[in-house]
C-alpha cells in the first residue's frame, strides 16, 4: 500500500462521499467548504486512486492548531493511513509557525489513543466537555465519555 496524503480537491468530493462514516451530516461538503473559506485544511490519504482516509487541520480551534475527525476506512486501518495523515497534519502546521498540535480523544475510544501516543501525543491534562458529538468516537455509545482528554505533540522536538 502506497500512502499519498493530500489536500482535498473538489473533484474528490464524490469519491470521499461515499466513504464518510456519517452520510447524514454531509461533513465532506462541510469541511470543503470551510477549506474553501480558509478556516482549515482537509487532508485526504489515498492508496492509488481510492481514498482511504481524511483528517482535518483546523486553524480556527481554540486549540488551533488542531487535529480533528481523523478517519480512515475500516480496511484500510493498521496500515499506516492514520499515522501518514497525522505527518501531513504536523507538516502543515509547522509551516504555518506553529510549534505544537492538539487534539481531542474520548478517553474510551481503545484505537485512537494508542495511535495517538505511538505518534507522540501526550495528555496534557486537560478536558473538554462534549454534548453530543458529530460522530461518535465508540463503537457502543453508552461508553462513550462526556469529556475528551486533550492531546498535545511538540512540532519542535526532533
């Protein structure tokens, strides 16, 4: 599996409809737009020509930078499609200025936290509180926490 992590482009759009998690929200036709109007990148992984993956930059975060809705197609996980979305996140960010990325994780959430600490996130602590999230982040929803823990990875540490 060849990885290539891009921008988003309107012509992905269809492609990326049929894989988003959540059809009802329309979130593909969302983050487009808000990449349109420049409030955060939409990084889409593809191995060939399929997409397999997206994950959001957004700059307009209280935690900006921020890494956000991290998604990858099940077939498709455990292959290193998070981990090249996660890179292609950093790289935007540290040449934005930024020194550090944050994120947010449902502490209950037993496949994203690993990939988060294996790629050097740290807890920092803090929480967030969510009411009712776009997409939940657990398979069995009364699992699901009220509070994410908040995520923090140095860009400066080499």
């Amino acid at each position: 599996m060849a990885i290539v992590v891009r921008r988003a482009e309107e012509a992905d759009l269809p492609a990326l409809r049929e894989i988003q998690a959540r059809p009802d929200l329309n979130l593909v036709d969302k983050h487009f737009q808000a990449q349109a109007a420049g409030h955060l990148l939409f990084a889409v992984a593809f191995d060939g020509d399929e997409p397999i993956g997206s994950a959001l930059l957004d700059l307009d975060s209280e935690m900006a930078p921020e890494l956000r809705n991290m998604y990858v197609v099940p077939g498709a996980r455990r292959k290193g499609a998070g981990r090249a979305l996660s890179r292609w996140i950093e790289d935007r960010a540290r040449d934005a200025g930024h020194t550090a990325v944050y994120l947010a994780v449902d502490p209950n959430n037993e496949k994203a936290v690993p990939l988060y600490v294996s790629l050097e996130y740290h807890p920092t602590g803090e929480h967030q509180f969510v009411e009712a999230p776009d997409v939940p982040q657990v398979s069995d929803e009364s699992e699901a926490s009220q509070y994410y823990a908040i995520y923090k990875k140095s860009l400066t540490a080499r």
